[in-house]
C-alpha cells in the first residue's frame, strides 16, 4: 500500500526533531548551562552555528534542550490523557444510559469547562510553576478528550453482530471491552494521540511563555520566545528560531496524523491507494 504524502513529510519533521531530542540527552554542542556574556548576541559562526543569545549560551544547544522539553512534557501528558481517558471512555460506552454513564460524561464535560491554561494556573497557585506542573496541567485536559473519543467510537462497536455474539458466550462487558472494543477503535486512538501531541507542544510553549510550565535554567522553547521578545527587532532570530522549531514540529505532527488517518481509515483507504 503506498503511504500517503502528508504522513512521509510529517513524519521526517517529527523524526528530525525527536532525533534532536534524544541526542541533546547525550551531547549538544555547547552546555546549555554556560554563560558567556562577552559574547552575547554573537551573530553565527564557526564555534556557534545559530549565534548566541542574550546571555551567550549558544543557540542549537538550546534548541535541542529545548525540543527534548517540549517532546517529553507532551509525551507524558499525551500518555496520562491515554491511560485515564480511554478506560473512563470504554467504561461509559459498556454502560451506555446508565448512571455511570452520565456521570463519567458529566465529569469530562466539567474539565473541558477549565483550559489547560486556567488548570495550570489553579495548580501552580497551590505547587508552583513547573515542568512536572505543566505535564499535570495538560494531561487533565486530555483525560476528556480521550474518554470521549474512546465512548464515541466504542458505542459504534458495541452495535455489530460480532459483540452480540460474544455477549451470548458469556463474556462479560468489561472483557468485550478489553478483547473485541479496544483493539477495534485502537487506530482511532493513535491518530487523536498524534494531534493530542502536536497540541500538547504547543500548549506547554504556551505555558512557559508566561512563565509556568519549564523554569530556567530548563530550556524550553516557550521561554526561548519570552526572553528574545526585548531583543526581536535588534536580533529577530532569537524569537524566529524556536518560533520556527515549534511550528514546524506541529506542522509534522499534524501532517503525520492525517496520513494515518487516512491510511487507517477503510473508507479513506482506497483514494490512497
């Protein structure tokens, strides 16, 4: 089957960010935590291929600390709306119309009423702002978005004459849901969880920028943007580099997302083809 072109070009963006990423665990060029105010400001050069910035650390160094950041707090967050949403979501759909039901339902329709940013501001009232905080934050918001996602698709499932059959075998609805509801809607999860990670990015950029998700000397790509705003019109990439790093890490994710769904998706799958 060929693969769609929006899901080749997503995934080589997100594959040279993640590759990015994992590296700056090892190595990056510079030490994120070295100072050099003689030499802030530096336009690029041999010994700093981007520049430096406002206190001189060096550019790519930060850029790679900073995607190792954004990827993780979003990964994580992503994997809390995961494991809480999607058993919440299968619950309510096996127990379609009953108490249960409506208060699961009821319950996401109270988190969606507080965003990420209005949650993170309640938590670092009480904790403080943090990276820890920031993935709290945008992993309660995701929690219903899943959870719905997984009782929409779930319920459709639950209709088809394969559940009617093994309901007469005397399997129990918490094992349908694990045996035949899951594995049926798990193509469905992976593309939510593809966007839910391209808008996590850009909720924890977001977060940082005014200053509660990662503290310095973290880098992050948001707080990047926060300290080069005094500094745009005298040295404007202090602002565009990790302006740029998350939108195209967006970009590929949502590209990557829409190939899967229609390479997953039967009734895409043939224009595709």
């Amino acid at each position: 089957m060929k693969l769609p072109t929006q899901l080749l070009i997503g995934a080589t963006l997100t594959a040279v960010f993640l590759a990015a990423a994992l590296l700056s665990l090892a190595w990056t060029p510079h030490s994120t935590l070295d100072l050099s105010i003689a030499n802030k400001l530096a336009a690029p050069n041999a010994t700093h291929l981007l520049g430096t910035d406002h206190l001189g650390r060096d550019l790519l160094s930060m850029l790679m600390a900073g995607a190792r950041t954004s990827i993780a707090v979003a990964l994580v967050a992503v994997t809390i709306g995961l494991t809480i949403g999607v058993p919440l979501g299968l619950t309510a759909a096996a127990a379609r119309g009953s108490l249960l039901d409506e208060l699961i339902m009821r319950a996401n329709d109270l988190t969606f009423a507080f965003p990420s940013l209005v949650i993170a501001i309640l938590i670092t009232a009480t904790f403080g702002p943090s990276a820890i905080n920031a993935i709290l934050a945008i992993g309660i918001f995701n929690i219903p978005v899943f959870a719905r996602v997984a009782r929409g698709a779930a319920l459709g499932v639950w209709q088809r004459e394969f559940i009617l059959a093994a309901r007469v075998a005397g399997k129990s609805r918490a094992r349908i849901s694990t045996e035949h509801i899951l594995p049926n809607i798990a193509n469905l999860l992976v593309v939510q969880a593809t966007i839910q990670f391209s808008l996590g990015i850009l909720a924890e950029a977001g977060l940082s920028y005014v200053g509660l998700g990662a503290q310095p000397p973290t880098p992050s790509w948001g707080r990047m943007l926060a300290d080069a705003q005094t500094f745009f019109y005298g040295t404007p990439r202090l602002a565009m580099l990790p302006a740029f790093s998350i939108v195209a890490m967006v970009l590929g994710l949502n590209l990557m997302g829409d190939g899967l769904r229609d390479m997953l998706d039967p009734r895409l799958r043939r224009a595709v083809q």
